[in-house]
C-alpha cells in the first residue's frame, strides 16, 4: 500500500519512518540541522512546488529519503491510519 504525498508522489507504506510537521519540528536545532545534513547528502526531494508544511523520512531498500511535502502532517498521518484501518478490515474480515 502507497501513501499519497502530494502531487504525483507516493511512498511505500512500511518504508515511512516518520512524518513530521515542519513548522512544530523546525524550532528544534536537532531537526534542523538533520535536514541540512540530509539536503547536503542529496537525499531531500520536494514535492510540489507549494511551501512545505511537512516531511516524511523513509528507509527505501536500505536507503534513507527524506520528502518535503505541500500536504499538513495532521492530513498525512489521518490517511496512515485509514490505509492502517483498511488493511486490518480486510485482513480480517471485520
């Protein structure tokens, strides 16, 4: 299962490690300063061409990939849990 992030951009469910808002998170030199690190090593890829409001950090087959996207945290994480919820419906037939 994929979660849309905005634009044409999808991440592979079980890769996200984190989702996080950028103006709540920012405020912290501890995330700033892990993504200038991650825009220096080339693994930052902005999505859309809106202000970024979140960023999601995915593991992809072994490689760490970090997402600006135009889409809210709070929107991201409610369609996690309904891709979360939907795979357990069907799982288990409730």
């Amino acid at each position: 299962m994929y979660l849309h992030i905005g634009e044409e951009e999808v991440v592979f469910f079980d890769d996200i490690v984190a989702i996080m808002d950028i103006e709540k998170t920012t405020t912290s030199n501890n995330t700033r300063e892990f993504l200038k690190k991650s825009e220096e090593s080339g693994i930052v890829r902005t999505v859309g061409t809106d202000i970024p409001k979140s960023f999601i950090v995915a593991l992809t087959e072994g490689k760490q990939k970090v997402f600006l996207s135009p889409i809210s945290s709070n929107t991201l994480k409610k369609r996690v849990a309904k891709i979360a919820d939907d795979y357990r419906r069907n799982r288990f037939n409730v």
